[in-house]
C-alpha cells in the first residue's frame, strides 16, 4: 500500500544478485506513500479491481515461464490472487501480507509466509484460517513469524524496520526460492530452468 518503494527495489536486486530474474510492477502508476492513510487513499481510488487488473496485465507476458510471485502487504495480497490463478505458477513468497482464499481453490504452489508476531493487520485468528483454507486447497505452506517486528519489518525506511528479522526473512527466503530452481532443473513439469519472481509493490 505504500507504492513501488525503494525497498521493493532493493528486495529485487537482492534476489537478481543471487541468480533470480525479477520484475517489480508498477501497480500505483508512480505514486508512493508516505504513511499507511495515504496508501489507503491511494489504493481505495484506483481500487482492488483495477490493481488486480493491472497485476494481471504485468504477469501475463512472463506467465509461460512458470513465475514465482512475490509480494510486500497489500502486494502480497495479490501475488497471492495471481498464483493461485495461474496454473503455471511454481512458488508464492509472501511479506507481511495474505488474501481471503476462494472455497474452491485449488493449488500445489509452494507457498512461503513471513509475518510478524503479533501483526495488526494479519490476526493470529486470521492467519490460522488463511493457513488451514490454504492447506486444504493443496499447497505446501511454511509460515515464519518475527516476533516483536513491526508489520512492514523488512523496509529500513520505515518506523516498522527490524533488521534482524529482515536477514533471517531474506536468509530463509533465498533458500526458498533456491529449492524451486532446484526442482524445476529437476523436471517438475512446471517451466524451464529460469526462476522469475514477479514482486508485486506494496
């Protein structure tokens, strides 16, 4: 919610300089936010349908490669719409935020999660039914909480940083996105040997 932020950026040349082939959407059309009332603004006047619309438009020319999507918060939200849309897709890496899931869905994305412990806006309550709805739709889930961090832990711009929690986030993520390039070098049926993770902005 907070735009294509320099730490969105940088999360991306981190995962280029480990042999990833990333693309950062640019969903608020070059608006960023300063605080989360201004991203709400922001996200409200364009709306959920547009920013789905325009995250779809993005993915679609890189979609046959078998992506991993990634996101931070709300970014995260519709990486995960995006996935669990795309048949195609090989693994979801989610920062601070999840989205409802449909009764119907069916997945066998691999699905990481990195939230912090307690998060106001992903309830302990919330995060429990996200998983077991997530799980019974067929994907393989890992949930790692931080516990202490501030919702948006990973951007050092913000009062929510936690640098800590933030290495072990990006430690365990790159081993993440490392198996599935090691998974699809093996045939998995789910693309070629590139591993593009299309990291939707907040």
């Amino acid at each position: 919610m907070y735009g294509l932020r320099p730490a969105v950026l940088a999360a991306a040349d981190r995962l280029r300089a480990a042999g990833h082939d990333v693309h950062t959407p640019d969903l608020f059309d070059g608006r960023t936010a300063d605080d989360a009332e201004e991203g709400m603004r922001i996200k409200d006047e364009i709306g959920r349908d547009e920013l789905l619309r325009r995250a779809v438009t993005a993915a679609a020319p890189y979609s046959s490669r078998g992506l991993v999507y990634a996101g931070f918060s709300l970014g995260g939200s519709i990486a995960q719409n995006l996935a669990l849309g795309d048949e195609r897709a090989r693994g979801l890496l989610l920062l601070h935020g999840t989205s409802d899931i449909a009764d119907d869905a069916a997945t066998d994305v691999a699905v990481q999660l990195h939230v912090a412990d307690p998060d106001p806006f992903e309830p302990d309550d919330w995060l429990n039914a996200w998983y077991l709805r997530m799980r019974r739709a067929g994907a393989d889930v890992e949930v790692h909480r931080y516990r202490g961090a501030g919702h948006l832990y990973t951007d050092p711009d913000l009062p929510d940083y936690d640098a800590e929690a933030a290495e072990r986030t990006w430690a365990i993520a790159l081993d993440f996105l490392a198996d599935l390039s090691d998974s699809t070098d093996l045939g998995d049926g789910r693309g070629g040997a590139d591993d593009p993770a299309d990291a939707a902005d907040r």
